[in-house]
C-alpha cells in the first residue's frame, strides 16, 4: 500500500472520494462539511492532502484546510474505503496528513471536530487536547461547513459554543516548534476501528 502526498494523478479517484464520504455520512447519520468535486480536485492538485491506494485502487484520503489567515489549520474529510476498514488504515492517514500540515504550516493551530471515539484517540496520540469551541477559529466560513450535518440546529441554538462534536487542538508551541524536540507520546492505537471515521 501507497500513503502519499496528493498529485494530479490522484484526481482519478476524487469521484469515489465524494460518495463515500457522503454515503459514510449517511451511515453514521452525522453529517461533515460536504465538498463538491471541484473542492476536492483543487486540493488534490495543489498537495493538500493524503491519498492511501493499493494496486490501483483508493484506499483513504484526508485533506488540509486552513482558516483565520492561515492560525488555524484542520485534517478534514478523512475517510477510508469499506474495504479495508479495520486495518489501521486512517491512523497512517491521520498521521501522514498531521505531519504534512505541521511541514507546510507550522505555526498554525491544529485542530478537528468530530463525534468518533477512534478518532479521538488518533488525536489524542498526535498531542490534541480537547478544548471548547472558543478556542477554534471563528472563521463563519468554517462553521458554515457544519450546515450539511443533522446537528447544525443544535449548534446555532448552542451559539457555536458547543453541540455533539469533542473539539480538539494541537498547539505548535506545546509541542516541537523551530527544531525543538516534543514529548508528545506515541500512538497507540493503530489497531482502533475505523468504521466510518470522519474528523
């Protein structure tokens, strides 16, 4: 199996991409940002995301977006194929996509929303801590993005302090900025369930 940075030669599979991350959205009956194709071909195109294939085939897929003037940065669409769920497959995407934010903005906050516990965990092991929605970007462009889940009611009720999302951060100064070696510990879940991650 192949986990790398995105290129032009990916843009093949931006297709099946779109539908599962819809479909898995349907499933778990939350909903994440939903992007058209052309988002997602831009992202491919420019580098700003990960694609796991094997012999051909896609496998996963995580994106980066970035919010208030590039301080913010967030590991978004992350999705696996049905197929080979259960294998440890977004972990290795999640890592490789934190690694490339970190690369290409290193500065910046980090940070995800997302209601799965495997998820949690991977965050939790790449140093995120859970952190209210104050701390997020307030960017309304982001938080527009949450119009597609069944929960945006709650959240414009809630005033986008809170709603059914753990908010998580990572904060480059906590961790390895200008050369300076972390203590961030390793992940130990590499085995978690996938099944229908999103962040």
């Amino acid at each position: 199996m192949e986990i790398q940075i995105s290129s032009c030669e990916h843009l093949m599979y931006v297709s099946e991409i779109q539908q599962e991350m819809y479909d898995s959205a349907q499933r778990r009956g939350t909903g994440i940002a939903k992007r058209s194709i052309e988002y997602l071909s831009k992202k491919i195109s420019e580098g700003n995301a990960i694609v796991a294939t094997e012999n051909g085939e896609w496998v996963g897929f995580c994106y980066i977006e970035t919010w208030s003037h590039g301080q913010f940065v967030a590991n978004s669409g992350l999705i696996v194929s049905p197929k080979f769920r259960h294998g440890g497959i977004a972990t290795l995407i999640k890592d490789r996509v934190f690694a490339l934010s970190r690369e290409k903005f290193p500065n910046a906050k980090i940070f995800g929303l997302t209601t799965g516990l495997a998820v949690m965990k991977i965050n939790s092991d790449l140093g995120y801590k859970p952190v209210i929605y104050s701390e997020l970007t307030q960017d309304d462009e982001f938080w527009s993005g949450c119009k597609s889940c069944v929960n945006y009611e709650i959240l414009m009720k809630k005033e986008r302090k809170n709603c059914l999302c753990t908010a998580m951060l990572f904060v480059p100064e906590n961790s390895k900025v200008n050369g300076v070696e972390n203590n961030q510990p390793e992940n130990q879940h590499k085995n978690e369930q996938e099944s229908n991650l999103s962040v």
